[in-house]
C-alpha cells in the first residue's frame, strides 16, 4: 500500500511539474510579444470605457491600399480594442465588383462577420455615407435616400451591430431643415425598429452641428431607437461658400456644452482627436472634461476612437488616442 500510495505522488508530482513547473521553451520575442498582450489588457481593464476603433482613423492606409478594409477587426484587435465601427464608404471598391446590389452586400457583411469572429472583437455601428441626403429639402431625393440607407440598416442587423449613423446636411435654413429632417429620420427609424437597429446622428457638419437644434429635431423624431452620436470634434455650422468639407466659416461656441446636450440621446460617443502636446494631451480638446461630461451622462457603452490628424501616422495617432482616453479616465470622478 505504502509502494502504491509514493508511485501514484510521484506521479502526481512529475505530472505537475510539466504543466506548471517546467521552465518555459517560448522564444525571447514570444514572450515579449505575450507580455505586450497582457499590458494591453491590463490597460484596458483600466479605463472607465469600453474602446472602440472608428475605420476612418485608418482611412489613409486603406484607401492607398496599404491595408486591405477586410483586416478592420485583426487591425483593431492587434491594437487593444474591444469594438468595431465600420465606415461604409471603404468597402465601395469592393462593392462595385458585384454587378448585383444585394449579392455584394450578401458577400460583404459574410465577410466581415467572419474577420470580426477570428479577431473575436465586438462589430458596433456603421457609419453611412454617400447614400443621399436624409434631410434634403426635395421630397423625393429624401425618400430615395431613406431607401438607399435600409440596405446598411440590414447589414448592420446580420453584422450584430447596434446602430448606424447617418448625415443630415441638406439645407442650413433651421425651419426647413427642422422639418425635413425629422421627416427622413422618422421614415428610416421606422424601419430600423423592425431590425431593433438604432438610427443616430453625429455632428457632423451644418445643422447637425448646431447641438440645441439637433436635439430639437430628435426629440420632434420622439422615438427610442432615434438617437445621437456625439464627436469631440465636428463643430463647423457653417463653410465658405456652403460645402460640406472645406474652410469654416463659423463654429459652434461651445463644444463641451455642445456634448452635453447630445449625450441624454447618446447611443455611441466618438473621442476625435487631431494632434497632442508633449505631455500626450489633445492640442484642442480637454479629454478630462469631455469623458467627465460623458460619465456624469450616465453613460456606459463604446467610446470610439477617432484620430484625423496628419503630423503623427495613423497607427500612432490610434494608439496616442486610446492611451490618452485610458489616462484621461482615471481621473475622472
């Protein structure tokens, strides 16, 4: 019994030493690269938010075609992110491949489903542009884009994301444009309940910039699933000679009180960023003050990292970004 009772603990003890005693055999780059991972996590399970990663910080290098928009999600992943908001105009090349509308959807969202599951990453909002005009003044153009838009409403319900947000530029004469675009964005969130997709509005220019009388609009929509996506940046109401893009001309006053109206209607918060001082601070934005804004809201979902500035690299924009979300968050009261 004694013969038995040492072959079976020296068994026990051999066997526990190969699981978790012997020395590991992983190469000095494997561990740096695992050490790395665990950093990442670690910073993540710091920050008071949950990140996301906007597609248009990455707009440069897919559209030069240094990355392909289908690596999104390992891309996203790499970089320590939990969520995924798409930008739908960085698939139009891969669109105009089908000759069939519905058939290059079909084939698009399969896609990216399957790179959002390998990368085991959360897929969020997509971002709708160039689908017309929710807010057009003509009727008909109105409709049409209403229409134009459900396709991305569907593929946001098989994506298993929860929004879409959308423009609504149209006119900058406030009556009209209160009225019209409570029109379109009725119609769309309409339909978009059926798929339980919500329907947001950043500010994103003109009107939509103009925070008291965006979120009169959305309250004249008066349904849950209308709501807003509130952006550090965008504040520009009105451009030389009336484009869209381009030199502004006048900017909302106040961008924090501007948040601060948007966020009872918040579903996404998007963290713009341009540029950052030696100490890693936003040179426009006071990061601490908006995530306060953001948290005393009540919020609880994605902040989206958004960088559009040009000195650093994307990917160091990205990264400069969400490091200074994170440090920003613990300070937050």
């Amino acid at each position: 019994m004694r013969y038995n009772f040492l072959t079976k603990n020296l068994a026990v003890l051999v066997v526990s030493f190969f699981i978790i005693g012997f020395p590991s055999c992983k190469s000095s780059e494997e561990k740096k690269e695992e050490a790395n991972g665990q950093e990442e996590s670690v910073q993540i399970e710091a920050s008071l938010f949950k990140l996301s990663l906007a597609q248009w910080s990455m707009h440069k290098m897919i559209m030069d075609g240094r990355v392909s928009p289908f690596d999104f999600a390992k891309k996203a992943k790499a970089w320590g992110f939990e969520g995924l908001e798409y930008v739908s105009q960085l698939y139009s090349a891969e669109l105009a491949k089908y000759d069939d509308e519905k058939e290059g959807m079909k084939a698009l969202v399969t896609q990216l489903k399957k790179e959002s599951e390998t990368a085991g990453i959360a897929n969020l909002v997509i971002m709708v542009d160039g689908e017309g005009d929710l807010a057009n003044p003509d009727e008909s153009k109105r409709n049409e884009s209403v229409e134009k838009h459900k396709k991305w409403v569907d593929a946001a319900y098989d994506l298993g994301c929860h929004s879409i947000r959308v423009n609504t530029f149209g006119t900058n004469d406030p009556e009209i444009w209160n009225v019209v675009v409570q029109d379109g964005l009725k119609k769309l969130s309409e339909y978009a309940a059926t798929k339980n997709i919500n329907v947001l509005v950043e500010n994103h220019g003109w009107l939509s910039s103009d925070a008291p009388k965006l979120m009169k609009a959305i309250e004249g929509v008066n349904m849950s699933n209308c709501g807003t996506l509130p952006d550090f940046g965008n504040w520009c109401i009105k451009r030389e000679e009336g484009v869209r893009w381009g030199t502004c001309l006048e900017e909302y006053p106040d961008m924090y009180q501007g948040i601060q109206l948007m966020m009872p209607a918040a579903k996404a918060v998007s963290a713009k960023s341009y540029d950052f001082d030696a100490d890693g601070n936003e040179t426009k934005i006071d990061y601490y003050k908006m995530l306060q804004i953001v948290k005393d809201a009540g919020y609880t979902g994605y902040i989206g990292v958004e960088y559009e500035g040009s000195r650093l690299s994307e990917e160091e924009g990205i990264i400069a970004t969400k490091k200074l979300i994170i440090n920003a968050s613990k300070k937050v009261n």
